[in-house]
C-alpha cells in the first residue's frame, strides 16, 4: 500500500467494543493495533496524521453510533483517505448496512482496511473476501440473538427475578440454590411488601371505579401516596403498574387469556395454583437514550413466578381492556401558542411547574386570556397545593418589561457577562499555563524512557535488567497519567474558549436587541427569554426572576417583586 501523497486528507481509526470494559479487546488495545499498522503500512509520519473515532458502549447491530455517525460525516467531505478497524464486526455484523457502506465508501475512493480478517477494499479480491465475511458476521449476531431467547426460555422455567427496578408492592431477595453436581448458584425472586402491595390494589380498585388514569392518579396524590422514591405516581408510573402481569395471580382467568393471546407460554396448568404471580421476560424495546416500547404479547416469554401475585386474573384483565379503549384518548400534554413561560416557571409553594390554562375569553387588547396554575394543585384538586392562580397575561407582559430593561446599556446583566467572561479569561490563562508545565515533565518522561530503553540493550542477560524494565514500565505508566490529565485541560480550556463565545454572542444579542424587541413574535420571545433567564418563580403574590449565570434558583425564592 503507498503513502498518501501530501496526507491532506486523514487516515481514521475506528473502535467499538459493546461494554464498558478494560479487558480483552478493549477501545484502546483496538486502537493501538491500528496505530502499529499504520506504522509499518504507511510511515511513521502517517501517525500524526489520523482521527480517531471510538464508540464505548454501543452495539454493531446498526450504524446508529455517535462517533461512526461522525467519521461518516467527514468521509463525504472528503477529510479521509483510508478507514482502519481491527476487526470487521466492529463496523457492523449486518450485512445489509455493511454492504451499503462500502459501496459509500468507494464512490468516494475512500479503502476500508479491516487488520484482524487482512482486508483490503483497495483491491477486487479484498472487496470480495469483505462481502463474504460479512455475511458470516451477520450469521454470528443472529446465532447470539438466537442463543440468547433460548437462555430466556430457560430462565423463564425458573420463573426467577432477572434484576433491574424492583417493581413497586416487592422487594428483591437473594436466594441460594444446589445443582445436580453439588454446586452452589445464586439466583433472585421478589418477595412481597404488605404495605406497598396495598397500595397497588388500590390503584387497581380505583382506576376500575374512574376508569380513567388522571382521575386514579388525582386520588393517590390527594391521599399522599408516594412511589419507592417519595415522590407521587404519574399517570406514566400508574400505567406501567396496572399493564405490568406481575402482579396478576396464575389462576384459570390467568391461564385462559395468556393462551389466548398467545404468549410463549413456559408452564402447564397445573401450576397456575391461584397464589403465585406471573414472570413475564422479552415485554419490552430496550434502546439506548431512547423510552422504552412495549412489544406484543406474542412475544413475550411467560412463566409462573416464585412470587405471590396481588391482582387476581379477572381483575387484571379487566383492566388491560380498559387501558385499551382508552388508548386513543390518552393524556397529551396541552401546548400553547400564547403563553412566553412554559417550562421555565415554578410554583414558589410546592417548587414544581406551573403550565398555562387557556381560557375562551379575550380582553380589551384582543389577546386571549389565560393564567399559569401549579401542576401538583390541578393533580390534587387543590388538597396538596392551594397557590393562588398567575394572571398569564400580566405575568408574561412583566418578564418582557424585564427582558427590555437587561438589553439596556450599563444593565446590571451585561455588567455580570463582562464579569464571568474575564473570570474565564483568567481560568483559561491558568489552564494554558498548567498544559504547559505538565508537556515538559511529559518531553522529561519519554527522555527517561529512551535513557532506560539504550541502557536496557546494554544490560541485557544481565541482573540489572528486570529492575531498568520495572523503571520503564513506571515511567510509561507516569507518562500515560500526564496524557490523560493534559487531555482534561485541553477539554477544560475549549469549554472555557466556548463559554467565553457563548457570552460574547449573549452580549451581540443584547445590544441588537432594542432595535428588533417590538417585532418578535411569540416563539421569538420565549427563545430570547430562555437564552436570558434560568428560572421565573411565582409564591402567589409576587414573581421571582433568576437571570442565567446568577447564584440564586436552586434555593427558596428571592428576587425583586413584580408589579
């Protein structure tokens, strides 16, 4: 393979591993493979001429990662030459999505080299042998998920707690188990909580009576329920506890509705004994940053539980034909297109948020009239918070007077922006200063290594040996410290270089700001009052304004008082 001619353009490294671990063949082990080959495929001067793209704790069953997302993105701007992995399935096991990104690749005369498989997509032959061995790649990714529905199949005939949220009414409790050949297992199953185990049957009874969830949550939080954390359930929670069938006990109701929804069912009827309650694994979509989505029943994987169950099967099918017809009716969170404060506001009584409730009237000026309310005081009618109601209309034409009055010449705000901004200067003078100082002990660091190495051939057979290859190993231990933490200044010094351009593009906004004011409309002025402001609490007689970058919101309101 020939050096790139003038290496304008990068050579990229890419890594993935699934978990986070520091075994086997870990980000960096990956990393450094590809680095050696590089060294002795291209130059050693090649070496300072990569990107490098690593991707922790994400899988290679798609191409939906942040970093490959990132080198991809480079690629079509024609920023890289080569793409180096270790191993081909760390770019992916699926077939469809590989295939597709070589022949990305090569439109852009970009070669893709795996080093683990020796592919080279630079020749005809390399294209090939890739292709093959990403189907073997993919067969490999369907064979673990086959594996791992079987272990879910075994797991299931235990009918054991697999981990995770304790579900609200158990506890999870540690048990012992002795195998055919003696040994001893560990395993888990849920024991009940008397008195949370009475709560779930009163959200049960009571979303029956009301049959419907705003109502069953009004009632809990009128009552002072709470969940495991002290807090009071949400429709959500109170939803995920009436559709969660661990809490359904195995009787014949049980029995009938699993088999007729055609769940994989691992347990005959007998032991559906009208005590235990049902296990029920493979009920969700699990994606990374992403909410969990529920699948359908005929995949689940199903078993009698070692648990005793709280809900008979009647009552809880009951329940789930309810939530489905009121599924197309479900709460939705009301928008308004008038309202300047949602989601910036608090109720300066119970400390949440405060949402705007419009009403069919207009006043003198034609504008609709609505008012903020506290949204654990609407939840409770009025039993756990009885702040009095903002005036919407006023409240919001208050922020914006203030809003006004910041943009001003000399404003106390663009006085503390000039403030933070030259404290930034002075952290950022102290991080160049600390970058610096910690280079030099690192150029020190790799002179001793090179000293040891010249000594370490001279000293070789000999007893000083072992003790000059101790040193080294310390000294290459320091020196990958004094990377890390010269790597942490580097970072802290470009967040400080932004925070410095986010305050100077505050500051431009401020000073055009007077000239455009009256023309903003209504989504305008929420985005200038959220680039201005932090928190706006309201106690029932005044309101409370925390300017972003101040010191106060996080505690009791202060602040001057509205009009």
């Amino acid at each position: 393979m020939e050096e790139n001619e003038n290496m304008r353009e990068k050579i990229a490294i890419y890594s993935r591993k699934s978990k986070f671990t520091g075994k086997g063949e870990s980000i960096e082990n990956q990393i450094e493979l590809c680095r050696q080959y590089i060294r002795v495929h291209y130059s050693e001067e090649a070496l300072n001429n990569i990107l490098v793209y690593e991707d922790e704790g994400f899988s290679g069953k798609n191409m939906e990662r942040p970093q490959f997302q990132r080198m991809i993105q480079d690629a079509k701007e024609k920023l890289l030459s080569s793409i180096i992995c270790y191993r081909l399935d760390r770019i992916s096991r699926n077939i469809g999505d590989f295939a597709k990104l070589i022949e990305e690749l090569n439109d852009l005369d970009i070669s893709f080299v795996s080093i683990k498989e020796q592919f080279d997509t630079s020749s005809p032959m390399g294209r090939a042998m890739m292709y093959i061995a990403s189907v073997f790649s993919q067969l490999e990714r369907e064979t673990i998920a086959e594996r791992i529905r079987d272990n879910m199949h075994e797991l299931s005939k235990t009918g054991r707690w697999l981990g995770g949220t304790t579900p609200t009414g158990y506890t999870s409790e540690s048990l012992e188990m002795v195998t055919i050949d003696g040994k001893i297992k560990k395993a888990c199953k849920l024991s009940l909580i008397s008195d949370e185990a009475n709560v779930i049957l009163q959200i049960y009874d009571k979303f029956l009576e009301t049959g419907s969830l705003s109502k069953t949550e009004t009632y809990l939080i009128q009552n002072k329920y709470t969940t495991k954390n002290g807090t009071f359930f949400s429709r959500f929670a109170i939803k995920n506890i009436l559709s969660n069938p661990v809490y359904m006990v195995a009787d014949n109701d049980a029995y009938r509705y699993l088999l007729e929804m055609k769940v994989d069912l691992y347990a005959d009827q007998s032991e559906f004994d009208g005590k235990s309650g049902i296990m029920a694994y493979n009920r969700t979509i699990q994606n990374k940053g992403k909410a969990h989505k529920d699948k359908n029943m005929e995949e689940w994987v199903v078993s009698v539980g070692r648990h005793e169950g709280i809900i008979s099967g009647d009552t809880w099918i009951k329940v789930q034909k309810l939530l489905l017809q009121n599924k197309s009716k479900e709460y939705r969170k009301p928008r308004s297109n008038v309202a300047l404060l949602s989601g910036l506001l608090f109720c300066g009584n119970c400390g949440k948020y405060m949402r705007p409730k419009l009403s069919r009237r207009y006043n003198n000026q034609g504008e609709q009239i609505y008012s903020y309310l506290c949204s654990v005081k609407e939840k409770s009618r009025c039993h756990c918070c009885n702040i009095k109601n903002a005036n919407g209309n006023l409240l919001d034409r208050v922020i914006w007077d203030e809003i006004k009055k910041i943009s001003e010449d000399g404003s106390e705000f663009l006085q503390l922006l000039k403030r933070i901004k030259n404290s930034l200067a002075s952290y950022k003078e102290d991080y160049l200063k600390d970058t610096c100082r910690i280079n030099k002990l690192l150029i020190e660091n790799e002179k001793g290594i090179n000293e040891l190495a010249a000594s370490l051939a001279k000293a070789s057979g000999s007893v000083a040996e072992e003790y000059i290859i101790k040193q080294i190993e310390e000294l290459h231990k320091s020196g990958k410290a004094l990377k890390i933490r010269i790597n942490e200044l580097e970072e802290l010094y470009t967040s400080q270089d932004l925070a410095g351009n986010e305050f100077d593009i505050k500051s431009q906004l401020l000073a055009s700001f007077q000239e455009i004011i009256d023309l903003l409309n209504v989504e305008q002025k929420r985005a200038a009052i959220r680039t201005l402001i932090k928190k706006v609490v309201w106690d029932g007689t005044n309101v409370h304004i925390y300017l972003l970058g101040s010191s106060g919101g996080d505690k009791e309101p202060q602040g001057e008082d509205s009009k």
